[in-house]
C-alpha cells in the first residue's frame, strides 16, 4: 500500500507541465482552468446552502419546539438521505460521467433547501431532511469525483484547496443565516434566496464542467465477481476520515445552540462558534496541498488529529462562550485537511491499484459514505447523549475520535 500511495502522491510533486504539452496542446489547459472554475464554484453553493442551514437549526429547534433528542433524531434522517444516495451516484457517475450528475444534483439539492425551510413540524422537518441529505450526497460525489479528475488532468493537487472553497461558503452562509436570524427573517424566505443563488451558479457554469467521457470507467460487473469485493483499505481510510467528520458535523449542529442554550449567547453571537470554525477551515484547507506536499500526507494527518484532540478537550474544559470559541477554532484547525487528502488518496488509489474492481467515484463514494455516516450520524447521537450527560460533555465525543485519528493515521495513511 505504502509504495502506490508513494507512487499516487508523487505524481502532483511534478505540478509544471511539459512545455511540449503547453505547445501541443494550448486549449486543454482552458478546458482544465474552467473546469476548476466550475468544480470550485460547486464546493462553495454547497458550503453556502450546508452554512445557511446550520444557521437556522437552533431557530428550528425554538419554533418547533423540539428538545435536543429530537431535533437529533430529526438530523438522523438526513444522514439516511446521504447513505441511500451515496451508492448509486458513485456507479451513476462511472457510467454516465461525474459532470452529467453534477449540475442536476446541485439544482436539486438547493429545491430540497426551500423544502427543508416550508417545514411547520417536527414530522415535516424530518421527511424533508431525507431529501435534503439524499441530494446533498449526490452533489457531493460528483462534484468530488470531477475534482479529481481535474487534479488528475493537471497533474497537481487542488482537493484541499477545493474543500477550503466549500468552507468559504459553509461561512459565508453561516454569517448570513446568523444575521437573518437575529433579524428575524424568516426560515423560508432565506431558503427561498439560498436556493435561488444556487441554482444560478449551477445554471451559469454549467458548459464549463468537463466531457462526461473524462471519467466513465466501465467494469465488467460479471467478470471476476471474487475481485470485485471491495479492498479493505478503503474501510480503514474511511474510518479515519468519519472520525474527523464527526467533529466537523457536529460543531455546525450543536455550536449554535450550545452557545445559546447553556451559556445564554444572543441569537448572533451563538453563531460565532461556527462562524470561526469556518474561518479556521478555510485556511487550513488553503494550506492543506501545500503542507501535504511539503510534509506528506501522513504526518499531516497525524498532526491534524492531535490538535483537534487536545484543543477541543481544552476548550471545552474552560467552557463560556469563548471557551466554545477556541475549542471550535482548534478543532477546525485540527479536522480541515484530514477528509480532503484522504479522500483525494481514495480517488486516486482506486484509479492507479484497483481499477479492475471500482471505478474512482466508487472509491470515493464508498469511504465518502464511512465519513458521512459519521458527519451526520455523529450529531445526534451527541444530542442522544447530551440528554443524558449534558451537550458540553457529549461533545467530548469529538475530542475523542480525534485522538484515534492520531493512532489510525499513524498505521494507516502512507505518503
């Protein structure tokens, strides 16, 4: 495994093309550079609608008046939604190409929004978090499976800074949401306008996402059945990245309304947590290709896992809102390039080590599918928890899984 996760890496080390390739081939490179335009513009509607929605949960949980628990169970059905869609869409986009799925799955996650935002009870809440998760995973297979196509194309790293553009827009929808809902703006007019710019954007660059044929990858479903099971790499790298992604699922469900409900912040200021969170993770996924290029995707992996750890552990510990505050921000700090170089060695080991049994968005969709089990499984099972032992130690949770980051990435993850 070490050697093809080497010999994966290695390639982006050589980022600059041939000059005979510039001169040869003068269009691929702005077929490529729109590609990365549309791809980033992608990650960043879907950061904006899953920031917007994160905003407006501890309004929900008022309007409706539901309890932790039941909001929990509620985020529950949405993690259904993501598992049921993930599946599919991985073989939908092996056969029928990643750019093909892409552009509906982003119209139909920001409809699923403003369906989300017509919800007067916890029954309608919850059925249309189903559809809100389902559409939220086919865009986020897609959309991941076309990054790495590009990635593949110019021969460089671009996931991390791709996911740092998801986090942009998580913030900008987190600071927008806060604002509406200290304005008391209502929940579906500002689904209405989420889905509206979505739509746009998706419309808009639609002609710049890449040829279907860039990434079909055709297998033979009846030959060599015994291969096809899937290897058990992926299990253990898809561990890895759920153990983050429960951190980061739950600092957007549950920062808000820790921060309002335990330690009385105002509607605005119980936003901050995720607002810097987003912050965080913007920046650490700008320096998240770098670094790994530099450092090596393992030792970064491992470093990510311990500051998570030991910074949320921390500012739990203190406690208040600014306690929350640094908690958040060292656990962005520690969660913000774990599910991205993971999830890019996925796409990759997939294409070069086992083409014959998946094609690279199966690979994807299959440790995508571990990771999000815990991104929106995580949540409420914390909200579970927290009827028992409080929110502030539920979150402990988080502080936890990130420590195995630390001894999995250790034992796993080879550059």
């Amino acid at each position: 495994m070490g050697a093809d996760c080497k010999s994966a890496g290695s390639a982006f080390e050589g980022s600059n093309p041939s000059p005979a390739t510039s001169v040869i081939s003068p269009h691929y490179d702005v077929r490529v550079n729109r590609a990365r335009v549309a791809v980033t513009a992608a990650f960043i509607t879907n950061g904006f609608v899953v920031g917007a929605f994160v905003a407006r949960l501890p309004d929900f949980k008022e309007i409706l008046a539901i309890s932790n628990g039941e909001i929990g169970r509620a985020l529950l059905f949405s993690s259904l939604g993501i598992l049921v869609a993930l599946g599919p869409t991985g073989r939908l986009c092996a056969t029928r190409g990643s750019a093909w799925v892409a552009v509906p799955s982003a119209i139909g996650l920001a409809l699923s929004t403003v369906l989300v935002g017509t919800s007067h009870s916890l029954l309608q809440l919850t059925l249309t978090l189903f559809v809100f998760g389902f559409f939220l995973a086919v865009q986020d297979v897609s959309m991941n499976t076309h990054a790495v196509a590009v990635e593949h194309e110019a021969n460089k790293r671009f996931m991390s800074t791709f996911h740092a553009m998801f986090s942009a827009g998580a913030l900008i929808g987190g600071f927008t949401g806060g604002l509406l809902s200290q304005w008391n703006i209502s929940i579906l007019k500002h689904t209405i306008v989420v889905g509206v710019v979505a739509i746009a954007a998706a419309l808009l660059l639609k002609p710049w996402w890449m040829p279907n044929e860039i990434d079909i990858h055709p297998i033979d479903r009846n030959k060599h059945t015994r291969n096809r099971r899937r290897p058990a790499i992926f299990w253990a790298l898809g561990l890895i990245m759920m153990c983050g992604q429960v951190g980061e699922g739950a600092a957007g469900d549950w920062g808000g309304i820790l921060s309002r409900t335990t330690f009385h912040a105002s509607p605005f200021v119980s936003t901050l947590p995720y607002i810097f969170f987003s912050i965080t993770m913007v920046i650490g996924r700008f320096l998240g290709d770098y670094l790994a290029n530099r450092f090596g995707v393992r030792r970064v992996v491992i470093t990510s896992g311990l500051i998570a750890s030991i910074g949320l552990f921390g500012g739990l510990i203190v406690g208040g809102i600014y306690g929350v505050i640094v908690g958040w921000v060292f656990l962005a700090a520690g969660s913000s390039t774990v599910f991205p170089l993971v999830l890019s060695m996925s796409g990759k080991m997939a294409k070069e080590r086992f083409a014959d049994r998946m094609a690279p968005s199966e690979g994807m969709a299959m440790v995508s599918g571990i990771a999000y089990f815990g991104f929106l499984a995580g949540p409420p099972v914390i909200g579970f928890l927290a009827n028992l032992v409080t929110l502030r130690w539920a979150m402990m949770v988080p502080a936890l899984l990130a420590a195995y980051v630390v001894v999995a990435g250790y034992f796993t993850v080879k550059d």
